[in-house]
C-alpha cells in the first residue's frame, strides 16, 4: 500500500530533485494533522448546495509546536530543511540565524530543535539528509517551558511532556502536509438520456468525485442535480445535493468545485448555455485490495465485490459512514469500517488517522459524535488494532487521552453506577422503529465494560499498573451488576432496559448478540440467547446494516455459517437484485420501489452507499475463511476455515507482515501464511493427512496442525462444518 | 475612547456604504478573538532577525461556532450579513439556501442562527439592520448538539452551553476582525549622525514601529540596527533587534515589514544602495489620555508624562511588559498595566482582552507563562476589574474558566497545602540577585489565599453557593497557615521560606509589603512591618520598578506619601536624569554608564520601555489625588487627597461613567465627579467649610463630606497630610 500510494504522491508533488540517499519524511503533534485534515473533511459536508457542520465541539492543532532529536554523527552533514509555519532552528542550544532552508551537522553529538508556529495549517518539519533527517523518532511538545533567568540560565525542563511524532507518507520535501489531496481519475457516462435543455447522466455504479464540463461555452444559468438513484437526480426539489452554477464561459473544460456521490447526474441549463460533452473525476484513496475472497457462489462473490467498492468509496481521507449525504465520521460507523479494513485493505493509518480525530482533545466536552455508544465503540476499537496489528504506538502515545476519555465517562454515571442519557447524550444503538433509549440501557452497560476491559490492558501496556487494577476492578463490578440488573432467566435472555429502578419487559437483540462475541455468557446462556432471541422472530428485527453486521457476528461465533449464508443471500442479494451498486444505510426487504430511498423523513435521505453495508467483506474472512489473530500483530493466530454450505473457498488475509493465503473445499484445505505461528482447527470425519506436517487430534473428530511462516500445507480431509 | 478608536478604525475599512439606521458589530466566540489576536502578537518577537515565540502552550479559537438570537418584528426587515468563515443561515430551525449575504426576516417571532467555520482566523459575524443586528446579546456556542434522529426529530439541546457573544468596536460591515491594526502616523528623526556607508538616525525619544527608506534604490545589502541606547544601535554585533534587507530597488519608498522598538537606527548600507531619507512609521493603539495629573513639582510632572508615555507604548493589542525584546504577554507584568490603566486610559476592552488571552483554555498545563506567581496576579486582577469597572460579564462568562484553573492550582499543594514549585513551575517573585525560591514561599501562599477570595467572590456572583463557601473555608485556613508558619514574633515580620519543614532565617520585602495593601496585618503588625522591613535598608532592596510598584503601594497605604514621593523623584527622577525617555524593566542607581543596559548576561538585554516602569502614574492617581472606588465601578468611591508635600496638585481620574476632578492645596480642595456618590476625607487643622455642602468631624481632626454627582465643591481647610 505504501510503495503505490507514494507513487501517486509524486504526481502532485513534482519530485526530482531529492537525492537518492537523502531521507525525511514530514512530521507534526501526533493527532494534530489528523484533527485538522478531519475539520477539511467534516466541512466539506453539504445539503442542497448549503454547507452543512457538525454539531459537535471540533479541536484544533496546537499552534506552537517544539521538534527535537539527538545525532551523533562521523563526519558532518548538509541538512535540507523545510517546514509549514514560521520557525527558528537551533543546534545544541543555540538558535540559528533567521529561518534557515538548510544547516550543516558537525561531526559529533548534536541536538537539533525546530520551533514552529502556524494558526492556519499543522506545525509540521521534514528534514532530509542521509543521516540527519525528520522520522517518527522525532520528539515533540507544544509546550518546552524553556525560559531563561535573569543571569541567562536555562529552566529545568524536565517535566516538559515530548511525544514521538506524528507522520505519514509524505517523504518528500515538496509533499507539503496541507497540501494533500486524494488521488482522482477521469470516468466517462455509461449512458445518456437527452431532455429540453438537458440530460440525464448515468456513470453506471455509484461513484464519488467531481463533474466536468467539457467545452462548456454561454451565458447563464446550469443546475446539477445529482442522484445515487434515477429517482433522486429527477427529482429537483428534494435530491441531496445540487449545484447551481452561474456559467460565463467560452468553451474551457470546467471541473466543479466541490466532490459529490452520485450515480446520476441530472443538467438543467439555461438556452445560452452548452457544453460538449460531461465526464467526472473518480476521486479515491490508493490502497492496494489486499484482501481476496472467491467462492462457489457467484452471488456471494459478487456480495463480497460490491463489499469491497462500497469500503473503498467510504474509505477516503478517513473512514466515512455515507458518501452522499453525511459525509462525516462517525465512531459507531468507523469502528465497522476497521474491522472490514482488517480483511481488505489493512490500512493501520486510516484506522490510526480515523481514531485520532474521533477523539480530539481534551476538554471532552461530549460523547464522541454526542453518541454515548459511539465513545465505547472508540474504546473497543482501540483492543481490536492493537490485536490486528501489534502497534502498540497509539496506547503508548495516547493512553492520557483515553484516560480523560474514560473519566467523562465514569463521571456521567447514576447513582446505581450505571450509564444512562444526561441531556446533550444521543443514545444511539440503532435506527430502529420505537426503540427504547430511556433509563438504564444493559448494551449500554454492557459497551462500558468492554470499554473498561480495554482500558485495563491499555494501562498494563503504558505500564500504569494502578490504573490496570481500577479499571479491572471497575470492568468486574460492572459485569456483575450487568448481569444482576438485566440477565432474566425467564427470559433465558438480556432484558433491553431498567427505568426508575423497574426492570422493563423488553427483550432486544443488541445486549443479547454483543455478549455472545464478548464471550461474556455461558455456553448455556449463549445457546439460550440464540433460540429466545436471536432466532425468534417475535423480538424486532434488525434493519440496519450496522447492526447486522454484530447479528451475524454473533451467529458466526456460534458456528452458525449456513444460516448466515443464507441471511447474506437474503439481505445484502436483496439490494443487489434491486440495483445495488454500492450497499446501503438501511435495507427493508418490506419496502418497495422509491420507498427504499427515504429515511429521515425525506424522500432521497438514506445514504446508498454506506460503509457499514460492507459487513460481509469482514464475515467472510473472519468467519468462513476463519483467518483471526490470537495475539498481537498476528504473531500468533488461528485459521478455522468454515464452508457454510459453500462448495469451495479461496482467499486471501493480509496481515502486518505480508498475507495468509487460503483454499477450502470439503476434501482440502490449502494454506499458507507469511507471518507468525498459525494454527489451523478443522473437524474432520476422517484422518486428515499432510505432507510434512503433523495434525494432532484434539477432541472427538476435531484436529489442529501448526502453521510455520512461510511453509504451505496441503491437506486432505473430509471437512464437517 | 472608543469613538476616537472608531474613527480612527473608518481609516482601513473603507466606510460608505452604511446607512445611518443601520446597527451591528462584528460578534464571536467570547474570549476567541482574543486568544487568536494574542498568538499573532506573541509570534512577533524577534531576537536578532530571528523567530522568538513563547515557551507556553498557545490556545486556538473554536473552528466551528453557532451564533444565534431571538427577534420580534412589528414589520419585515431586511439585513446583511457578513461572515468570516464558511457559513450557513437558519431562521426558526429551517436552512436558508447558500450562504446568503442579505435576507429578509419577516414580522413577528423569529430565531436567527448562523453557523461558521474558520480555521485560520475566529469566526466572526456581522448582521447590520435597523433592529435586527449583531451585537454581544447574541448567543454562542462551539458544539450545539443538535441533530435528527431517523424520523428528522430534532434532539433535546437543552444541555447545550450558551454564552453571551465576545465584541469589541468593529462597528462596521467592512471592519473585519482578522484584518485588524493598530493605528499609525509618520514620525521624523530629530537628529542625523553620518558614517562611512551609513549613519546613526536618533528619533528623539523611545518609540515603536516601522522604519521607513524614501527613494531607496540600487542593489545590495542593508542592514538596519536598532537601538533604544545610541549604544546599542551601534553594537552591531550584540544590538537585540535588526533586519538584514537585500535591496534591489529603483527609487521606491519602502516600509519595513517587521515593527521594532528603538529610538535610535543605525543603517550600514552597500555602496550600491542609497536612499533620500529615512522616517518611520509610530504604531499606536488609538486610546485617550482620560487621566491628568499637574503638581508643583516639575520633575514629578516629567516623570507622570514619560509614564503615562511608557504606558501608551506598551499598551497595544494587548498590555505588553517591555516592546524591544520581549513583546509578549505576561501576566505579572499585565497585571499592574491593567491598575495603572485604571488611572490612565480606562480601558476596560484592553484589560478584558490581556486577561482573556492570559487564561487561554482548558486544560490548564501550566501556570500563566508558567510562572506560579502570575497565575496568582490573574485571579487578583479579576477582583480589581470588577471594582474599578462594575462590570459583572468577565465573571458571568468566565466563572468556569477561573474554577479550573483553580483547580490546577489547587492540585498542585503539597502535603502541607501549600504552594511549592514543582518540576515545569517557575516561581518568579522578581528579578532579584540569590532569590531563594526554594520550599514553600511566603509570598506565593500570600498571593493564593488571595486569589481564592477573589474566587469566593465571584461565586457569589456567579451564583455558584456551593464553590463561594468552599473557597471562603479554603482562604481563611491558607490564612490562618501563613501566620502560623512564616509571621515569626522575633522577626516582627513574615519570613521568606520553608524548607522540608524547617523555616529559614530570611526575611524579604514581598510577603511583608503585599500583607500591608491586602489588609492582613494588624496595626501593631503593620507597623513592625514597615519598621523591620520596609524601612530597614538591611534587607534586600528592590531593584525593579515591578516590586517598587508594591513597595511604595504598602507605604502609601500606611501614609507614607512624603516618604514615597522622595523615592520617586529618586528612583524615577534616577533614570529620568539618565536621559530616559521611558521608563526602564530595572533600575539600579549603583551602576554607571552603558552597563545600565545590560540584563539577562546580554549588554542589551535590559528592556528601557517597560510597562512596570510606570507605575507613579498608579500611586498618584490612588494615593496622592486619592481617588478610589470603594464598591464596583464607582458606585461609591473615595477622595482622600494627600499631598505628601507638594504645594499643589490637580487632576483627572477616570471611571466608567465619566471623571472625577481634584484640585487641592494645603488651603483648599475642589472636586468634580460625573458618577456616583463619593465620599471626601481630610485631615483638616481649623473647621473646613464648602458652600452649599455638609462636612462631618469623623476624629480628631477627620473630616467627611458627600460628594454628589454633577456638583462642583469647593473646600476652604487647613490639610495636614
């Protein structure tokens, strides 16, 4: 991913003149070119043709930022220097004079400071040299409290706070932070449909970027109104969005301004206005597809495709929910898109960038996204990279930041010490018809203790041991009352919520189907929560995506793949035959022809291409490819293959270190890994055999084999799922 | 002062096109604009060519703000609007299209909301109307809360925080905040010195701005030394401040891009380069002289013009301590700026803005500039502006952001619950030789048990019962601490220190004389005091005018206006007689020729205009003239002239609503006051009479006389001081 996206850098930074042994890359306050990036994305949000804000408290970068680093150096070096803000350089001590583009390195032991300041865009340095060059070994404050007193001598600065700092891909002196832009290539119309002083423009799927008039020429008055359905492009008084364009032209090729979702493109113009022809600019991330799924089913593959382009379209400068409408980032949606990244792209800056910003700075002034669930998602999202990727960077760097995150928390519970809506708090869990958000909610209860269960092993890794005890003790005590306050036996299932004290009679999904993946139920309790809710159809029905996505991860867990094979065929094969190019907000197999677009009360309002849509990309690999990580980093990990009633499997899992590589079918199973210690568990109704490997019997017809790095294995069996 | 200020703003907005009906001000965040300001003004330090920002976390202003008000219209009205930011309009919760710069608000009931976004600089916004416009009625917040659940409800905001809206006097539609400066004038050199290449420029007098070369042509380099000693500008190896030009020019005039503060330019020039002349440009930030001050004593008038002169200087966008080198904002210094202000300009906006910028935001990392001292300064000056001003907003608005500083503070006792400096904390006192700062200090627990009757006070006020007894409890035992541990019996005074638990032998000046004007002595201690310390050349005498300020504060407060008049003319009249056209950041009448320049181990690194150094104005305002209010803003005040001998004395001191005129001789005071009702006190040897008023016999010799608004009295007595 690295080597394609720094490729695509080049285009827009006009590269030459580095030489080849000159290394650097641009650096900045960790968090604070993420915090500033996301304000660009989040305002860039509109409806109608209006800007359209947040609403909530949105942070800045520090606008006084101190670097440093120690050399030692052989011989002396010729350093380039090049910074975004005003700055002063010193060396050991003492400052350089004016603002300088390059300095030379004695030999020996050295200390390089730069101090910047910039209130429009990120403080950020790249230094380059073979030696001497900016990297995230680089340490940084926005505070150095270095004074001098009245005789000229320096504070003590020990108490100053240095983070390692901040980066990204921008490794060359050109490729200015502030300057980033996603990369964009030209796509045609697949078709037109001519009308008085107009057409109708259909790309053919649903895509994401910048219309462009070619030879556009006159005076007057040019609407555009886009659609991700037909429907919606027609109708001009209530699609999405819209630009109305006052055109004074003489046949120049015109790119507009602002990127839009669309399929479809609706012109009106005025008489005097004409172009030749229309054509867009496909703005995207470059990441490399490194997941791969391909199966018997053709639908399931196409399921998975469509997956896939859907992930991609919501994964741009962060982790988007809906490309058309929202267009800001939302931990709750975020927290999915990780998840799903972990199976396709494996992305880690992304999910690092996306995190960042979701949390902001200090003061926390509100959940994130206002959403109470939204901020323990961040929490659980935070265990998930760390087991995904082995980074332990961001719990080193940021683990204040979740400390003061977790206080607001705890300091909003009631007098049971249980979470439950203070006026401002959005109890969000799901768009769900009717759905209960009063009093003490058990998914809200139960997302906090997951939370504090993160927060336990996060202390353990800043070595904050005290903390790692609280937040154990405070995980248990509120697990125990979980249970106490919501678990009915009569139920034999989580009751949805507690109001005034008086447990009500309402059994809901969410509580019910996170425990199962939490692992925190019996197998009793597991099999009990199965039958009483997840397959009764008396406890409402889940529409969303979203929380299909955690639905099926609990059926999956349970070994349950052929009912959620059938269940993917259903709902997500339900908005492909209904024209799906991307997969959408929200599905109702109920609903029927423009209905399927309406949502918030307006007619266009449900988003058609939304990341939590994209669910499947991450049950196919987790759950029937089988491929997960059982320790950091995929140092260890397991590859339980599950065909689910599919004839055959192929895949590909990537991992930090390279890919996991899979074919199943109910005879074999072909496997090899790149990386870590794998073990591979498949019950089998015979002996299985490989070559040059040993598969050891662990219970009746179950087996496990080790997987070595590097090595592929070939095994025969006679697969049972 | 502010319809000078306006006029002198119409100069850079191009004004016109308003209609007279038409009202509005420019609004923001409160407290944003200012910090934003701020950060402009502290990056601008320069130490020999070369970038100098601060060693303190720097805040930003919120990116995204709501603005909104209420209105009720008997007819339609039609408004601009302008913003600074990307924007939208509401009117009763619907989104107006684009972003509109006129609309129409019909008749009746209507809620305006105007949403922005600005990275770089605050948002801000002006509507301009007949009724309905911008003003500091208008609500803000940075994070409205309010969204659309899926059935396009608006969320409960309820919990949302509102404040009144910051302003200042952009009166204007054009009078755009970011775009602000301070006002200039061209001012010439007085005398000329040729050389070699070159020539030294004197402008007379110290000052501050931007040099300017008329007719500058050819092409080379040229350098420009700056000075405020001839010799500093001729030491063009040490000077603080300079600017390496290269020229390649054919006859224009041209304006240095950077202000300097000088009175003396040394310009060494290439052969190449010439120019006709050299003038500049004198910045100044456009406030009346209100108060007034002529006596008998010649020197004493000198020294009240150059304070009153150093004042101006250092009174710019916010109160600076000295203008040469440091040009950043200090608390310590700042909060003398604002009493002398008080006696000066009576600029509230000024003193408001330098204390909002001083603050910053949440969290709190460190101490105002880090120093513990300054923080302390900052509360106490809260107490003071609510006095002399009356006005109640700083406290409404800000109540919150004092409580958590406080708590910083509070959180940062030792075990004993007193302040100690720890790693990161500067506890600066004053520019003394061998201070010891070590251990708990006297003075710093002085200046706290202070600040939280400050804090206590404001509770009241802001409505927070709870807090107002919390700290009432707090200062009482930090009180009761501070006479049990440092007042030491032997000493008759309060010692310097405590050291692990063991006090020290040392007495200083600062906790003795701040205890005397904060009214914590008894009178038996008061005089051990001033006998033991004040008076008793065995301890450590003050060398700076910053601690001189308190100094002489404490010995007027007891009465001891001859006494302190004889210091003035030494200390004041010491550098006056050194050719000071300003008054100096240190003064020691030890030292003899150039080496009167030299601080910091820099031969110029002392500051020869500094806002501490102008402190008479302050002493004889309060305690000759002897005007001060006695309840906020004036409402009721004292006159209590004392002429500590001088033969005669006039002047002018300034309040919120109006003047109040003195003029007394040992035979006779008149007195004018435009506000509230004051009370006049004298000492009188025969019976003092007034037509047309009663005087009251108070003691032995004690007179008292109502002062009543708008009436002039004229007193016949014989005053003993």
């Amino acid at each position: 991913m690295k080597k394609l996206f720094l490729l695509a850098l080049l285009g827009w930074m006009g590269a030459g003149t580095v030489s080849a042994q000159q290394k650097g890359t641009w650096i900045w306050y960790p968090g604070d070119y993420e915090i500033w990036l996301g304000n660009e994305m989040n305002n860039r949000r509109t409806e109608r043709g209006t800007f359209f804000p947040p609403f909530w408290k949105l942070d800045s970068h520090y606008v006084l930022v101190d670097f440093h680093k120690e050399f030692d150096l052989a011989e002396p070096e010729e350093v380039e220097i090049r910074v975004e803000g005003k700055y002063l350089v010193k060396m050991d001590g003492k400052t350089l004079t004016g603002s300088p583009a390059r300095m030379t390195v004695p030999a020996g032991r050295h200390v390089i400071h730069i101090k910047v300041h910039n209130q429009a865009t990120p403080p950020a340095v790249y230094v380059g040299g073979k030696n001497v060059y900016t990297d995230d070994s680089w340490l940084v404050t926005f505070e150095d409290k270095e004074w001098i007193d009245e005789s000229g001598k320096v504070s003590d600065t020990s108490a100053t706070e240095w983070l390692r700092a901040g980066s990204w891909n921008f490794d060359s002196p050109d490729a200015r932070p502030s300057q980033f832009r996603l990369e964009t290539v030209p796509q045609y119309a697949a078709g037109t449909e001519k009308k008085t002083n107009g057409e109708v423009v259909d790309f053919g799927k649903e895509t994401f970027g910048y219309v462009k008039f070619h030879g556009l020429k006159g005076k007057g008055k040019l609407n555009v109104y886009y659609g991700e359905s037909k429907e919606e492009a027609l109708a001009t008084g209530t699609c999405e969005t819209l630009d109305y364009l006052a055109v004074d032209a003489n046949g120049v090729d015109s790119v507009l301004e602002g990127s839009r979702a669309f399929r479809f493109v609706n012109i009106e113009r005025d008489p005097g206005v004409s172009y030749d022809s229309i054509s867009m600019l496909y703005e995207y991330m470059p990441v490399e597809y490194r997941g791969k799924f391909r199966c018997s089913d053709e639908e399931i593959n196409r399921i998975w495709d469509v997956g896939a382009y859907t992930m991609h379209l919501t994964t741009r400068e962060f982790f988007l929910d809906g490309i058309k409408r929202d267009r800001w980032v939302w931990s709750g949606d975020a927290s999915q898109s990780y998840l799903m990244n972990y199976y396709l792209f494996f992305d880690s800056p992304s999910v690092e960038r996306t995190m960042l910003l979701l949390r902001g700075k200090d003061p926390v002034t509100s959940h994130l996204n206002t959403i109470m669930d939204y901020t323990f998602y961040w929490f659980i999202s935070i265990y998930d990279y760390y087991l995904y990727t082995g980074d332990k960077d961001f719990i080193l760097q940021f683990y204040p930041r979740m400390e003061s995150l977790m206080e607001y928390c705890l300091g909003r519970r009631n007098e049971n010490g249980m979470m439950q809506g203070l006026p401002g708090d959005w109890v969000f869990i799901d768009w769900a018809d009717g759905l209960d958000k009063r009093g003490e909610v058990s998914f809200e209860q139960l997302l906090l203790a997951r939370s504090l269960e993160t927060m336990a092993l996060c202390a353990d890794i800043y070595g904050d041991g005290e903390g790692a005890a609280r937040y154990k003790r405070l995980s248990g005590e509120l697990k125990d009352k979980l249970f106490k306050t919501f678990w009915s036996d009569e139920k034999g299932a989580f009751i949805h919520n507690r109001i005034d004290g008086k447990p009500t009679d309402n059994v809901t999904r969410y509580a019910n189907m996170f425990a199962i993946f939490f692992d925190y139920l019996t197998p009793q309790q597991q099999e009990s929560v199965k039958n009483n809710v997840l397959l009764n159809d008396k406890v409402q029905q889940i529409t969303t995506p979203y929380m299909r996505f955690y639905e099926l991860e609990a059926l999956c867990a349970m070994g349950d793949q052929p009912l959620v094979l059938k269940e993917m065929k259903d709902y997500w094969g339900g908005m492909l035959r209904l024209g799906a190019t991307s997969f959408w907000e929200k599905y109702d197999p109920a609903q029927s022809g423009a209905d399927h677009y309406a949502m918030y009360a307006r007619p266009f309002g449900k988003s058609l291409c939304h990341a939590w849509g994209a669910s499947p990309i991450y049950l196919l690999g987790k759950y029937y490819l089988g491929v997960k990580p059982t320790s950091p980093g995929y140092a260890t990990y397991t590859v339980e293959p599950v065909l689910g009633g599919l004839e055959w499997m192929e895949g590909t899992v990537p991992t930090p270190d390279g890919e996991i590589t899979l074919y199943c079918s109910p005879k074999r199973i072909r496997v090899k890994s790149d990386t870590g210690t794998g073990t591979l568990k498949f019950r089998s109704r015979n002996k299985p055999v490989c070559k040059g490997a040993t598969i050891r019997e662990t219970g009746d017809r179950q087996y496990e084999m080790t997987l070595e790095k590097g090595k592929e294995y070939d095994i025969r069996a006679s697969l049972m799922d």
